[in-house]
C-alpha cells in the first residue's frame, strides 16, 4: 500500500474515534494528551484571507503526538451548522502535567485558557464577527478579505479592547508560569451547552499535521513550516507531499520520548550559529541571544546542583517557557530586517556557537559549562558589535586581531570544557 494510501485512510479514521469520544455536551470535558513539559510559545503569522462568505476563521495551537509537540496551522473552516461559533482548545497546567482541552462548536464561545491566539481570539470570547438573522457578519477590524466580497460587515474596534489579554511573550498555555486566566461564570455556564465536533474537516487537518515533519517543534524550534493555510484543502496537498519526501523518523519519535533540556539549550545555539553565518543576526544580536542562553544554561545548571543532578517537574516548567521566550527573542532577532553580510569575524563566532551546541548534544559539556562559554561569547560578540558601531560597520585591523585573539582564548575554553571528564550523560534531565 502506497505511503499516500495509508496516510489517506488513518486520516479518514481520526473523525470516527473524536465522534465516539466527544459528543453532545462532553466535547469539553474530555482531555485526551497530558505532557510532562510545555508546549512552544505561539508563533506569530498572518491571516490568510478569507476563501469565500460563511467561513469562520479558527487559530493555529501545538498539538502532541510520537513525534512531540506539533503545529497545526490556523486555518477558515465552514461551521457544521447555523448558529455556532468555534471555542479553541487549549493546554493548562495543573497537577504536575499539560493536558489538552479540545476545541468544540457551541452557541457561545466559552473558556480557552485565556490564551491570545489572535485574529478575534484575544483570550476572552471571540470578536472577529457573529451570526445575524441567520448569516455571518464579519468584524471588518480583525477579518482579512483579501479580494473576496463581503456584504455582512461592520466595525467593532471598542469590543476588541475589551476581550484582549496581553501576552506578549506569546504564551500557549493556561496555569503554572503561562497565563493566570479563570472561566468566567458566564464561560462557566456556557460549559454546559450543546456542543458539536470538530467538523471532518478539522480532524483531517489536525491528522495531516501530525505527519508534516516541517510541523514538529523539535524540527522547526517553534517556527513552523505552515503557521496558517486559507482552507484545510490547500494545506493537506502540502503536508502529504512533505510526508512522501521527507516522513518523520523513528529517530523524531525517540528524541520526542527522551525530551532534554540540554537538547533545547544545544538547538538554541545552533540557531544562533546559523543566523550569524547567514548574516541574519548580528554580533549585538547575538550577545544579547548567548546572554539569555547562560543565564537559562546556569540556572539549569543550579537547579540539578540543588537536587542531586536532577530537575523538579516545576524546574523543568520553568526551564522549558524560558526557553520558549528565549527561542522566541532568537526568531525575532533573525526576521528584523537588521542584516550584516557573511564576514570572517562572525563566521568564527557561529563555529563556537555550533561547538557548544555539539558538546551539549553529546553530554561532553554540562550546563554550567555551556553557561560559562555563552558568557564569553555574549562578550566577545557585544566587543565587535561596539567597535562597527564606532567604525561605520567596520572592524580596523587591530580589532579583527584582538577579536581573534579573544575567539582563540573561547576555543582553548570549549576544548577544555569538553575533555575534562565532566559530563551531562547519566543525569536524568
């Protein structure tokens, strides 16, 4: 059986289990996934516009499955009836653990978690339009359009004031360190009406997304191949072509089942090392990168100090949303227009990057050591960022030599951090 096939038929199989396990007024109540860490911060994307009059535009959220956390893109869906409006899922926190609350259609939009997916979802209700006398009117200040005609429109910018929560950290999760949000009584009640499914529709999407490798968090460290598609159609063509060409491995699945902290923290500096060898980051962007990287790198390093080489779950949490907000500062930092051409000097700053990175992949450096030498590089980096300012984003000769001198120094310290015979290998993370 072709890889088409078999992906086709497990995708049309998703609907018949959600129908059996959520119907009527227990699609809320059900959770389905809990996870021991959090899930990425939300990316940032554009609406797409909308396909056609009568669509209801539902947000993007990371969804878990063998491979890990992955994104399944925001996208217009055709309401199973007249008179409902989608509420989001969401992840909250409590008892130790993540646990996944599946969206629903209902008459009302209840409680998501107060989570700020955007584009009408601002945390509390929903304001990107409303059924009236049997259609749905669009709120002209949140919709995209793009070309298609709209007749049912009106502007409400006041309404969206009201029902935004502030989460400018991008925050994907309800409880613990993610957003101190509580139901309302009137969510509360909504709790208790007829809700409906997600349509075939969004079961299908929800499937193709968890097979699209480019979708895995631990593959596109929280920028996801496809953030949003304008119908689900348009994307499913996507995700199967990326599921024939490039299918998740069983080494996705296993890194997804051993989740590391010292993994995160080496993908950060990978990140760092490309976006300086590509010139999209520059050296004051990444001093202020490794900065944020050693202090994560050394309060991990306390922590597991603290407790005998381990983590509490409660470290892990807090570990993993600095991780989220420093992943989040490291994309900001690429995409910000601010660009400097491929240069000898940064080139041999992306090396140590990479070298750290590569040292706490393999257990040869512990977090403490990769504390110390994101430290340095923070400072060597901010040296030369300094000195182009001074030089109109140039370096004199005698700068390019005390920048070497200072790399050669940081290189010495990487060798020997990696062959001292401390090592993170046989701590549980």
């Amino acid at each position: 059986m072709s890889l088409r096939r078999k992906l086709r038929n497990l995708l049309l199989a998703i609907p018949v289990v959600a129908m059996l396990a959520i119907t009527g007024t227990d699609a809320r109540a059900a959770v389905f996934v809990s996870v021991t860490f959090a899930p990425p911060a939300l990316p940032v994307y554009a609406q797409p516009p909308l396909p056609a009059p009568g669509y209801i535009w539902t947000p993007g959220y990371w969804a878990y499955g063998d491979a890990g956390y992955y994104w399944v893109p925001g996208v217009w869906v055709a309401p199973p009836r007249v008179g409902v409006l989608w509420t989001p899922g969401y992840w909250g926190f409590m008892g130790g653990v993540y646990a996944w609350h599946p969206g629903y259609w209902g008459p009302h939009v209840g409680f998501y978690g107060g989570v700020n997916y955007g584009f009408g979802y601002g945390g509390i209700g929903f304001f990107g339009g409303g059924w009236r006398g049997g259609v749905f009117a669009y709120n002209g200040a949140v919709a995209n359009f793009g070309g298609v005609h709209v007749t049912n429109v009106y502007v409400d910018r006041t309404v969206i004031q009201q029902n935004t929560i502030v989460n400018n950290n991008h925050v994907s999760f309800n409880g613990g360190a993610g957003i101190q949000a509580r139901a309302s009584a009137e969510e509360m009640q909504y709790e208790h009406e007829q809700h409906f499914q997600p349509t075939q529709n969004q079961m299908q999407h929800e499937g193709f997304a968890a097979q699209d490798r480019n979708q895995l968090a631990s593959v596109n460290h929280g920028a996801p191949g496809t953030m949003a598609a304008a119908r689900p159609e348009a994307y499913h063509q996507v995700a199967m072509q990326h599921a024939q060409s490039n299918p998740i491995s069983q080494a996705d699945r296993a890194a997804a089942r051993n989740y590391n902290p010292n993994t995160r923290e080496a993908n950060q500096d990978q990140r760092i090392a490309q976006g300086l060898r590509s010139g999209q980051m520059t050296s004051g962007e990444a001093a202020r990168a490794d900065a944020t990287q050693s202090n994560i790198d050394q309060q991990v390093h306390n922590d597991r100090t603290a407790n005998g080489g381990r983590l509490t779950q409660q470290e892990r949490q807090q570990i993993n949303q600095e991780q989220n907000g420093s992943s989040r500062q490291i994309y900001n930092e690429k995409h910000n227009g601010n660009t400097v051409a491929p240069n000898e000097v940064d080139n041999r700053e992306a090396n140590q990057q990479a070298r750290t990175a590569q040292g706490l992949r393999s257990g040869q450096m512990t977090s403490g050591e990769a504390a110390r030498t994101n430290r340095n590089q923070s400072d060597v980096a901010q040296q030369v960022h300094n000195e182009r300012t001074a030089n109109g984003g140039a370096l004199t000769p005698q700068e390019k030599r005390q920048a070497n001198k200072q790399e050669n120094k940081n290189s010495k310290q990487i060798y020997n951090e990696k062959h001292n015979g401390n090592t993170d290998k046989g701590h549980e993370r």
